[in-house]
C-alpha cells in the first residue's frame, strides 16, 4: 500500500522543521562554547596580567629604592626607573597595531577556529 502524497509531504515537513531546529540550536551551543572559551581565555590573561603588573610594580618600588641608595638621591632613583618605562613604553606606542591588537585579534580568531580544525 502507497503513501498518500500529501501524507508524503507533511511528514516531510515535520522532518525539516525538526532538521531545522536541531541544526539551529547546535548552531546556539556552538557559539556558547567558542563564547565560554574566549571569556575563559580573556579572563585568565587578565588575571595573569594584573598579577604580572602588583610583581612589576613592587619589583619597581624596590628597584627605585636601591638606586635612590646608590646615587645617595630617591628622587633621582625613582626618576630613573621612570625613565626606563618611558622608554620601554615608546615603542608600544608606535607599534601597538601591529603588535598588540593583531596578536588579540589573531588569538581570538585562533580560539573561533578551533573546533573547525578539530572536525576536518
């Protein structure tokens, strides 16, 4: 016994509207995990950036004391490591579209991609 065609088609139909809503809501679970990952990734560089800088900054403090000791001057000691941080901080300056923002721009892509590799 054949299928009536217009039974054919509304179990057609139900087959591609639930197609459809799985494949959107993959879709949604897709883009929350590549979310959670970049929050994650973004997280943890914040919190290894802020630790890395208290490190620097007492490393700074304690630098600006030894060679305030040095030159018998804390003023002149402080103004030295001044100077270096201006010093290193020019070139960031200079070359922060090419260094940094293509560096964040190139992880994050990294991070999207990623499944994509892992599925071919």
């Amino acid at each position: 016994m054949e299928r009536e065609p217009i039974d054919f088609f509304q179990e057609l139909k139900v087959l591609v509207a639930d197609y459809l809503s799985a494949r959107i809501q993959l879709i949604k679970f897709e883009i929350f995990e590549k979310t959670a990952k970049i929050s994650a990734l973004l997280f943890s560089s914040l919190v290894i950036a802020m630790l890395g800088s208290m490190v620097l900054f007492f490393l700074s403090i304690a630098l600006g004391f030894y060679l305030g000791s040095l030159f018998n001057s804390y003023g002149t000691g402080f103004l030295l490591v001044t100077g270096f941080y201006v010093l290193l901080l020019l070139p960031f300056i200079l070359f922060r579209k090419n260094w940094i923002e293509k560096t964040i721009v190139n992880k994050i892509i990294d991070q999207l991609m990623e499944k994509e590799e892992d599925e071919q």
